[in-house]
C-alpha cells in the first residue's frame, strides 16, 4: 500500500481523497499511520502536496473519511445551452481537467453538466455556485467567490464547509459519500504527472507559487464529492453551507468573516459510461481484473483478489516496534493509453475509494477520478502498475500492466 500511494504523491497535481472501505481495527490503524507519516513527510515531496495539505486542515471532515492528499485538483462541466455554457465555462475547471473547447461542445450534449446560477452576497463578498459534472460515482462543482481580497502570498480558505446529499449530512455516519476541496491556485497536472501552472509554464523554486487570484480579481473554489455506491449524486437534491471565510498559514485558519453562504439545488447528472467485461490476470500479483466502466471523469475498475496477508513492522504510540499484517494491495490503475498512441501514465489524480466489496469477499474495487477529461470510446488500455520507476525516472510502458478494453 505505501508503495503506491507513495508513487502518486509523488508524481500526481491532484487531490487524491481515497477513502479506504471495509477495513478491519488493524487495518484502520495502519491507515491512520500511514496517513500521519504522510503528514509529516509531505515537505519533502512536492511544494503543491504541502500547500494542499494546509488547505484542507481546517476543513470538517467526518471521523470515519480517511483522505490522502496529493495536490489540487478539478473537473468541468456545463448543461443545455451550448452558447450560454461555451461562454460561462469555469476557468478553474477548464484549466484543471485540460479541456478542449471540442470538449466542452460535447460535454454540453450530455447531463453530465449542469449550471446552477445561485449567488449569496453578505456585505461586499458575493459566493455563486458555478458548474457542476456529476457521473456515477464524483460530483465536482465550481464556486466563484467575489469582492474578497487578499494579500500577496495569502491563501483563502473557508471556515468550515457543511454538504448535505438528499437530506443526509456528511457528518452522519450514515452517509456514503465523502468530499474534499480547495482554492484553485492555477496549478495543473503536467505530462510527468507533476504541478505546473496553467499555461505549461514551471513553478518557481523559490517564492510565492500559487495564484489564487483570477484576472477579473475573483478566486474559485472547487468542491468534489466522491462515493461508492454507484448512481447515488445523479438527481439527488444537495446542500452546501460554507462559514467563515479568512486565510490559511502554516495549517492555521485566520478568520476575516464570519457569515454564512447556503446553497440548495438539485443534481443533473449522466450514468452513460463505457463498461467492459474483462479476464485479464496481472503477472504473478495474484488480481485478476474482471470489469472497468469509464466515464469522461471517472473510473471502476473491480479485480478479483483473494486476500493475501504481508507482515510490517511500525511503531506504536510510545515509539516501540511492533508487527502486524496487513493485506496486500492489487497492482493500482494508474493511467491510460489512447487509440492513438497517446499515454496518460497519471490520470487517476482525483477523489475515490478503494477496498474490497465486503469483509467476506475477494472482490477488489477501485473508483477513482481523473484529472482530466477522456474520451471513453478512445481508451484502448488502463494502465496498472508493475513497478516504480527507478530514481527520478517518470512511469514508462515497462512499469505498467497493460489491460486492452476493446
């Protein structure tokens, strides 16, 4: 497990909200773990993960979500009305999913986008819901904030953000979905899967990176909800609540205001995704993928992979050594190849979970989402990882299973 997670923090610009599903008590506390030693070391992988991370401490969050964070990530989205959307399309979407203005035009033939056009002002600052992209299993929505400024190298940040999905908070334990969110900085997912800003452009090795601010003085915020049951935001009537609004340093919130802006709308939605069936077994890792649906912003991909315990050692609370099992992860998706040669080696960047359907299965399952939008009729293979690239050597075609889904 560590090794994967630990190739996609370091090569991924997305936020990567897994949720790690039908855990055991061991198992949970290996998560828990790894998470705090991510914390930790996350300094020294990438200036984005870092800034990311101090972004979503303030953030509420439920007890029972367990989230990875990578990097900044988000998706597009639009409704009926192709003139009206072509002209309204989300700076921050477009920029972070890499869409084509012909992608937009498709986009627009399907539900999967949807305009929301809500807006709460309260004193001179003004939140307005944007877009939203809404599939089987992620829900990515656009807020533009307006009329709020800050200084040169400040970060924004909400106080708290509440969501509720048909009635049901995230905070109850009860809910099936989980969400993660930020400021768009103008980073983007590079080629090598690592931030650059929107125009291709390199970050800086020194100095202030990020670029909340956008030309018009207006920032966006994105919001991405993710789930494992699939079908479940499509349609679904849903609330967002964000309180307190200031600016984040060094994982700490300053706040400068203390309203409240609420929204409430439906979802649109699309089901529409590419399903294959597959028998595909990978090397000697013992999985064995059996089916993938694919959507322009989000993956399932389900193994069967009979439990394989690994010992590990880790230190306790008090620092002492202990040994535990825990069980071995199947090879992860990690990208794909295009019809036309082209390979996306890191494009499972975005929200999702992982783990085995049930405590008593062998089914393994994967949904992710990505950080940019595809053509699922152009996939030719998924992409699953064999191997870590040696150094600082990007992922190449000998790192990778490569699973046909023709």
């Amino acid at each position: 497990m560590k090794d994967i997670y630990n190739l996609i923090n370091e090569t991924s610009s997305g936020v990567s909200c897994l949720k790690k599903e039908h855990l055991t008590k061991e198992e949970k506390a290996s998560v828990l773990e790894f998470i705090r030693e991510q914390e930790k070391d996350s300094g020294n992988i990438t200036k984005i993960s870092s800034t990311q991370k101090r972004r979503e401490s303030h953030m509420r969050r439920s007890t029972k979500r367990k989230v990875i964070a990578a990097a900044a990530v988000a998706a597009a989205v639009l409704v009926s009305g192709t003139a009206y959307a072509a002209v309204h399309w989300s700076r921050g979407l477009s920029e972070s999913m890499h869409i084509t203005e012909e992608q937009k035009t498709e986009l627009e033939k399907t539900d999967i986008v949807s305009f929301v056009g809500q807006s709460v002002t309260k004193g001179d600052v003004t939140v307005s819901t944007e877009q939203c992209i809404v599939d089987n299993y992620c829900a990515y929505i656009s807020f533009r904030v307006s009329g709020y400024q800050i200084g040169e190298g400040e970060e924004p940040g909400f106080d708290t953000i509440d969501v509720s999905l048909d009635g049901v908070s995230d905070m109850d334990e009860n809910s099936n979905f989980n969400w993660c969110g930020s400021f768009y900085n103008g980073l983007v997912s590079g080629p090598d899967g690592r931030a650059v800003y929107a125009d291709g452009s390199a970050i800086p090795e020194e100095g202030n990176i990020e670029k909340f601010v956008q030309d018009d003085g207006s920032m966006e915020f994105i919001l991405i909800l993710s789930t494992g049951e699939k079908g479940l935001f499509i349609n679904k009537p849903v609330h967002v609540e964000f309180t307190g609004l200031g600016t984040v340093a060094k994982a700490e919130y300053a706040p400068v205001l203390e309203d409240s802006f609420a929204f409430d709308w439906t979802f649109a939605g699309s089901s529409e995704a590419k399903e294959v069936d597959l028998n595909e077994v990978l090397g000697d890792s013992g999985a064995t993928v059996t089916h993938a649906e694919i959507s322009p912003v989000s993956f399932c991909v389900t193994y069967d992979f009979p439990r394989i315990e690994v010992p590990i050692e880790a230190e306790d609370e008090n620092g002492n050594v202990i040994e535990r099992t825990e069980y071995k992860e199947p090879p992860a998706p990690m990208g794909v190849r295009m019809k036309d040669g082209t390979m996306y080696p890191y494009l499972f960047a975005g929200p999702g979970s992982l783990g085995y359907e049930s405590e008593d299965s062998d089914k393994y399952i994967y949904r992710l989402g990505t950080d940019r939008v595809i053509d699922p009729e152009q996939v030719e293979s998924i992409l699953f990882l064999k191997s870590s690239p040696e150094g600082e050597g990007g992922l190449t075609e000998e790192n990778f299973y490569m699973v046909p889904v023709n």
